[in-house]
C-alpha cells in the first residue's frame, strides 16, 4: 500500500528547488501529488511543464496563487482581475483544475467593501473559469492577515462568499494553519460538505512563538495544531482529496531539501 497516496507538497515549501528539480525529487520520495506555485512558471512553455508532470504520474492538485482583488481604484481593480483569468488560463495550459485564492485587503479599507470587491472579482472571472473548467478556491487566511492579504479570514466567511455566488466552480481551501482557532470550525466543515464545495485541504503547524507572520510555519507536528481532528472533520465531511504541505519557512528553506521532504513523509504519517 502506498502511504504517500494522498500526500501532495507545493513546489513553495521546498522553495529552492526548481519546478524541474522539485518534479524529479517528489517522484523519488514516492510522493503523489503536486501544486505549483505560478513563480514556478515564469519563464517556462506552462504545457510543457504539465506534460513533464504527467509522464511522472505527479497529479496536479491546483496552482497557487490568484486573489488580490481589492484595491482602491478602479484601474488597479481592472488589473487584479485580468491576473486573476490569466491564472485561469495557466492552470488550464498546465492541466491543473483548480486555482486557489488568497483573496486580499487594502489596508484602511473597510473589510465588508473589500469582500465585496473579493465576490465581484471571482464573479467577473467565472465565465472565463467555466469555459476552461477551472475551479476557484477561497482560502480564508487567519485574521492576523486582515489588514493587507485578506479580508476572508473563518470559513464561515468564504461560506458566505460561496453561498453569495452559488456556483460548482466556487469552493474553498482549508488551511489548518489560517482555522485551526475557530470554534466554529466543525460546523462549517460539515457545511462545505454538505454544499460539496470543499476543493482543497492544506496542512502544516503553528509555531510558539511564532518568530515571522509569514515564513515561520511549522512541520506537522512541531506546533500546537490538532492536524490529526481537523483532517477527521474534513474527511468526515465527505473530503476525497489531498492532504497538501504548503510550509512557508525560513528555518526549513536554509536547510537540505532532502532531509525536509523526508521529514515532511515522517511528519505526515505520525502527525497528520
Ligand atoms: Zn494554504
């Protein structure tokens, strides 16, 4: 039995490798699932690179990331949304069939306008997702991130955000990382089950202290997040999907990528 069958790492968490080496290591370490990060791409024929990781037999899981929309002026709006079908059209050039979005926040920007421009920019760019069969996942970020990446911070917001567009191609990303606080959390769980729209489930831990708001997450099972209860409640919800190691860390990224991809596989089995 392959262990590793459900396990997927994003190309940022062992950032160092390039998408060519990352797609060869992942392979080696008997890994089943990838989700690449679109800084990965630049400079790269987006097909080609699909084509590479499906000979490899490496499923590609989503891409990362779009989002951004608030803004404060129109103009800035327009751009937003445009990067947002152009990350619509490179998951499709890569075959992946989901992009998922880390939604934005202007700072000094009421929240409840920013998530109306949040709702406004996914609707503008459904019928472009719907001809290619992409998928959009809101990923709600944790509340220390409200002032300038996202103004969707609990799962009980992206509900709303779904239940707002009601769309197949809507749906939501969990993060441990950004949820794992909220008391709400099983209810709304079981309520992007019902509604079918839990696309995506990430993992990594939360650190104490944590010495970066950004590049200091933690392996599984070096913090305090109860990884092994969330990913029930995801599962019990009806989840089928990956389990996927997005870790943004510094302490991790100085390190041999060797050892931390061997270590993801043992972190993933005992403490996930
Ligand atoms: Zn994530």
């Amino acid at each position: 039995m392959n262990n590793f069958k459900k396990l997927c790492v994003h190309t940022i968490t062992t950032k160092p490798w390039s998408i060519e080496v990352a797609m060869d290591k992942y392979v080696e370490a008997g890994i089943s699932g990838i989700t690449v990060w679109r800084q990965w791409l630049e400079g790269h024929d987006i097909s080609k690179v699909g084509d590479q990781l499906r000979e490899r037999n490496l499923e590609i899981v989503s891409t990362c990331r779009g989002g951004f929309f608030p803004a404060k002026t129109q103009p800035e709006i327009d751009t937003a949304i445009e990067d947002n079908k152009l990350a619509v059209r490179e998951a499709a050039e890569l075959g992946a069939p989901m992009v998922v979005l880390v939604c934005g926040a202007v700072p000094g920007q009421p929240l409840p306008d920013s998530r109306k421009q949040i709702a406004d920019g996914i609707a503008a760019c459904l019928p472009l997702a719907e001809e290619l069969n992409v998928k959009l996942a809101i990923e709600p970020l944790h509340p220390m991130y409200a002032d300038d990446r996202s103004a969707i911070n609990t799962m009980a917001q992206a509900n709303d955000v779904c239940d707002h567009l009601d769309h197949p191609l809507v749906g939501i990303a969990a993060d441990v990382y950004h949820i794992w606080w909220d008391p709400d959390l099983e209810t709304q769980i079981k309520l992007t089950g019902e509604k079918d729209r839990l696309f995506a489930f990430h993992i990594c831990d939360w650190m104490t202290p944590t010495t970066d708001l950004l590049n200091d997450r933690g392996l599984m099972g070096e913090g305090c997040i109860d990884i092994p209860s969330i990913r029930k409640m995801v599962e019990a919800s009806g989840f089928k999907g990956f389990n996927e190691v997005e870790i943004f860390s510094n302490r991790w990224w100085e390190r041999d990528q060797d050892e931390f991809l061997a270590a993801i596989k043992t972190a993933y089995l005992n403490n996930s």
